[in-house]
C-alpha cells in the first residue's frame, strides 16, 4: 500500500476518540499561543507606555502638564507649546549644536579607527589577536566613573578642558569598543571568497576591497555610526565632567533639572529621546546583523 | 600553450603539512582532476597554482611563466570557486564582465564576451537579475560564466558541483564536459568525488596527505590502482580486499584464501615467488568476479549475507574469512540471501597489494 493511500484513509477510520485527542491538542496548541503573544504584549508595554506618557507631557500645553492626575494623548490637548517653551529655555540651543557637534566628531573618528580595526580581527590571525579582542572588551569594563575624574585632571593640566573637541575624544574612546566589535562582525558577514574571487579576476588587494567589500559591508557601517552617534548624543557622565560651559545638551539638562519646571524636564527627555527612536526604526533590520547574527 | 608545472611544491599550516613535495605536470589544454579525500590537500594545491596562497617551497610554472610569486591577477588564470563566490551587489551581467572590465577591455568586447558565455551557459535570460534571486544551479552557471568569459589559458575549479542537488550535478557534469572540450582551456578540477573524476577528467591525480599517490588517465587509475588507498576509494562499490597467503607447491606459485587455492596470472609467478610463505592481500573489483549457481573446481564457495537489487546489477555482500566483499551480478541472476554461492577470480582482474607498503604489484613496473 503506498504512502498517501495511507493518509487519505485516515480521516475515514478516525473514531470519535482520535477526534476529541486531537482536538485537545489543538486547544493546548492555542493557549500556548495565546500565552505566548500575552507576553509579548507585556514586554511591549513595558517598554511603550513610559514612552508614550513622556510623549504626550511632551505634546501638550504646559498647563495641563502641571495638572493633577495626568492623562496621555489623544485625551489631552495637543500642542507644541511645552516644545517650544523648552527649545527657548537658556542653553539649550547652544547645547543642541554642542551635542550634534560631538556626536559627529565621535561618528567620523570612531568609524574611521573601528573599520580597519574590525576589518583586521574579522579578516587576519594574527599572534594576540584573542588577546585584542578581549582588551577591546576590557575598556568596556572599565567604569566611566573612575576614568572620568582623573581624565579631568589630565585635561585640565594639558589645556584642553572644556572643550567640545576633547570630549568628543572622550566619547570616541567610550564607543570604540562596541564599534570594533560590531563593524567587525559586519566584516565577518562578507565571505572571504568574495575579496579572492575580485583578485583572481584582476583587482589588488584594496581594489577588491573597494569594488566589493565596501559596497557590500556600507549599510552595515553606516547603521554602526548611526549607533555610534546615538551613543554619543546619549552620554551624560563624562560631558558633565568634562565640560563647564561648553556643555552638551544631556548634561545641560541635568545641571539644570533640579530647578526645572515639570513641563522643561518631559520636554527635554522626549527631545532626547528622539534620535534614539529614529536610529532604531532606521536600522532596526541591521540590528540583529550587529550581534553577529546574519540575516540577509 | 599554457602547460602547468608544478615542481617540489610544498605548503604548511604550522606544523601541518598540507601539500608535501608535489611534483605534477599538466599538459596545455589538458583536463587534469585532483580528487582524494577531505584534508589531503588537493584545495591547498590549487590554491597554490591560483596564488591565493603562496607555496612555501617549490616551484609553479604556467606555460613558460614561473608565476610561484605573482599576485593572483598577474597569473592569466581563472578560477570556480566552491561557494560560487559571485558577487551579491552586482547582476549577473555585471559579475560575468567583472573580470573583463577589471582587465581593461573595450566596451563592446565585454559586452560581446558576456553575451557568449551566459549563452554557452544557458542565462543569457538572467542578465540583469541579481544574484539572491537566482537557484543554486543558476548562481553556479553564472560563476562558470564569469570563468569562461576570460578565456584564460588556465582554468581552476574547487569542488564546482559540490554544492548542487545530485540529479542538478549530474546534469552539469556533463554539461561541464561539453563546455571544457569546447573552450580547451587547461584545467585542473579539484573533487572528493570519484565518479566526477572518472567522468570527465583527461587524467586524475589522486593524493593524500598531502602527496600525488596516482596520476593516470581514469581507466588506468580504476583498473590499475597504484595502491590499496586508490583501489578503496575509486569505484562505487570500491574494490574488495582478501587477505591471502602465498605458498610453493611443485614448483609453481599457489595462493591460499582459506583453504581454496588460486592460481596466479603467469605474468605475476616471478614476483609472488618473493613472498613465499607470506601473507598477501588480494584487491579485486565487485564487477570482475563471477559469481555462479553450481559448484566449479576453480570456484571459491561463499554464503550471500545480503542482496542489494540496483537496477542495473544486484550487488551481493559475502563474506570470505574475515573480509566482507562485494560481488556485482546481473539482475536476472537469482540468489536470495543465505544462499550459498561459488566465486570464481579471473586470474587477469586480481591485484596483488603487498601487505605492509600498500603498494599494488605489477611485473612490468619491476
């Protein structure tokens, strides 16, 4: 008897106690289902509720930001009023160019050091290559807390202190890790068959970089500066430290917080906020790229 | 003329030595297989003579070019590499110019050449597609394409067919065949799979561990095998062993395989009477025994274990003292399982390997 005459036979012979198992298990196969999207609901949130009520404190006249319960969007008024109250207060906009400032410095420097850096780990054995890595790691480790002080120091004594220059120098050694090990991972992802099938067919070695590994590695370093950039905008600690005058936008926002207006401090958390959710929605696809999972 | 010559070549990954001491010639237009086994060094070797890595010792010429320091690009060869290895953000078109434009040539001969190859290959309907869009079989054409359209002197390929389903290789293969004929580059095909190698290389060099063991025209390699490792892995089944023993009986040679004696092919008496009184093992392939129903003088008595009905033969597992051997009959030869069986062993199919260097023993080589 053949395979399918086997199965085209079974719905007849099922007897009504097959019926009721098999119906049971379909039921159980719902609620775990059911359990499963239940949580994932949970985690979501977890995460978008917070957002959403610093969104709509953000969104609203400054009045009812002040008023007591308060209600989230869309049954509060919409305005941009506490925006724009916020964007007008003393140092902000100076603060907004410091960070964008920064933040780019950071982006160039770090991507320009990382791509060779993780070009290299991902490419070449070389003799302590497990060893740089794991130092890479190590700066990671170490706590901005400690580092920070007596950079301020070092600093101070060199004459470069509070400057936006310095502390994007500050922000490039804070990324650097995480931006090696991604871009590397990126460069792990292009098969090394590729680089030698350029050169079989005519290119040296960095013109078989060029014609085909940089096109193909570019979407994934740009979503890593984009990384980069969102980490430095960020950073609060070391800008604070750093920095008197010339302050970024997050540590503005905190030297002044314990003084601010409620409708200023939901301003200034959702207007950091921003970059952050634009970089994710951005780039979301890369994302699992960056932790050495490939999808293509 | 683009003859190969590969001279002492030796290539180590720290203490492993991958190729040891390859001395190989391939002749202009020839197409030569490497096949051995998983590790034994054939994709190290053609990675040499690609110059994708460079040979610690020796010596590698193309035509009359020692090229064992050029860069890849400078070496006038083209190369199938196993994963394919085309480009994802190119289309088909523009990975088959690829190495044409890298070259310099003018716009209408790329564009003439690409237009030949993806005919010869059967895409010429794909050209501006990209590669993620295209099957296996399809991506595979491609990078043959992006070979051919070369038309280098020298063409290499890694395990090309490794990665198709098996009725898509077989198809290939021939296809292969047809092509290589047609564009009489010369060719060195590297595989783990004997019947790739029989089917279609001019000559095989079978290695292991790093060392040419064989290299003859397939035929000879699968009815001459130069030692008990070629025997075993050319041919589906691979060839049987037995072990033997050889004693003097009135003069003549006599071979015991338990208590059945065999006589030798005259040609082989002069060098098995060196072995008198010792153990020999005899290499015979499933194909070259005759299996009867009756019982014959000449005839060694077997019990069939397992019948194993392909189509085309019935292939029969037996056991003679404690080696399994396999025996290939026509279907309408009936046994059934725990039969029992006479093997006769026609005196010009049987190898002789001697027992401690492996090696298979022919007079005229002695």
């Amino acid at each position: 008897m053949s395979v399918t005459g086997n199965i085209a036979a079974a719905p007849v012979q099922a007897s009504e106690e097959m019926l009721r198992v098999r119906q049971r298990a379909l039921l159980r196969h719902r609620i775990q289902r059911g359990f499963v999207y239940l949580l994932a609901l949970a985690l979501c949130l977890w995460v978008l509720a917070p957002i959403w009520f610093i969104a709509s404190m953000a969104l609203t006249t400054p009045a009812t930001v002040r008023t007591f319960p308060k209600g989230v969007l869309p049954f509060i008024p919409f305005s941009f009023d506490t925006m724009q109250f916020f964007l007008t207060s003393q140092g902000i906009i100076p603060g907004l160019i410091n960070s964008v400032v920064v933040a780019l410095i950071t982006l160039a420097l770090s991507t320009v050091i990382a791509a060779p850096a993780g070009y290299a780990i991902s490419r070449f054995l070389f003799p302590g290559r497990d060893f740089y890595r794991l130092s890479i790691l190590a700066v990671r480790a170490f706590p901005v807390v400690i580092l920070a002080i007596p950079l301020a120091v070092v600093f101070i004594n060199v004459g470069i202190y509070d400057s936006v220059y310095s502390l994007a120098l500050m922000h490039t050694a804070l990324t650097l890790p995480t931006t090696i090990l991604v871009i590397g991972s990126v460069f792990a992802s292009i098969p090394y068959e590729l680089e030698e099938a350029a050169q079989v067919y005519g290119c040296t070695p960095l013109q078989a970089f060029r014609s085909v590994v940089l096109p193909l590695v570019a979407p994934g370093i740009a979503a890593s500066a984009i990384f980069t950039f969102v980490m430095s905008w960020n950073e609060v600690f070391a800008a604070s430290i750093l920095t008197v005058r010339n302050r970024t936008l997050p540590a503005q926002v905190l030297a002044t917080l314990n003084q601010s207006s409620e409708p200023y401090q939901f301003a200034g958390a959702f207007f950091m906020m921003i970059p952050a959710l634009i970089f994710i929605f951005l780039i979301r696809r890369y994302l699992f790229n960056m932790w050495g999972q490939i999808s293509k | 003329m683009a003859a190969i010559r590969i001279e002492n070549v030796t290539k180590k990954f720290g203490n492993f030595v991958a190729v040891d001491n390859v001395t190989l010639i391939v002749e202009d237009q020839e197409f030569m297989v490497l096949l051995g086994p998983s590790g034994c060094g054939k994709t190290t070797l053609l990675r040499a003579v690609a110059g994708l890595g460079m040979a610690d010792s020796g010596r590698i010429c193309i035509g009359d070019r020692d090229v064992t320091y050029l860069p890849p690009r400078k070496r006038g060869i083209s190369m199938v590499f196993q994963s394919y290895a085309i480009f994802p953000h190119m289309n088909v078109y523009d990975n088959i110019a690829f190495g044409l434009k890298m070259n310099k040539f003018d716009k209408a001969e790329i564009d003439r050449r690409v237009r030949e190859a993806a005919e010869l290959l059967h895409i010429e309907t794909m050209l501006d597609r990209y590669p993620s869009k295209l099957s296996g079989g399809q991506r595979q054409r491609v990078a043959v394409a992006r070979a051919i359209a070369m038309k280098s002197q020298v063409l290499l390929m890694d395990e090309p067919l490794s990665n198709l389903d098996a009725l898509l290789r077989l198809e290939m293969r021939a296809e292969l065949k047809r092509l290589l004929a047609e564009i009489k580059a010369t060719t060195i095909y590297v595989t783990h799979d004997q019947i790739e190698a029989l089917s279609m290389g001019d000559r095989i060099a079978v290695m292991r561990e790093g060392k040419i063991l064989q290299c003859d025209h397939p035929t000879v390699v699968y009815d001459r095998p130069a030692t008990d490792f070629v025997g075993g892995f050319i041919g589906n089944p691979p060839m049987n062993f037995l072990d033997a023993q050889v004693q003097r009986r009135d003069g003549a040679v006599e071979v015991a395989i338990g208590d059945f004696k065999l006589r030798p092919h005259p040609l082989m008496e002069p060098l098995l009477r060196g072995y008198d009184g010792k153990p020999i093992v005899i290499g015979i392939r499933a194909e070259n025994m005759e299996a009867l129903a009756a019982p014959a003088d000449d005839a060694l008595k077997v019990r069939v274990l397992v019948v194993e009905p392909l189509g085309a033969q019935n292939l029969l597992t037996v056991k003679i003292g404690a080696n399994i051997v396999k025996v290939s009959t026509h279907p309408s030869f009936e046994v059934a399982p725990d039969q029992e069986l006479w093997l006769r062993f026609p005196a010009d199919k049987i190898r002789w390997v001697d027992r401690e260097s492996g090696r298979v023993l022919y007079p005229e080589l002695n």
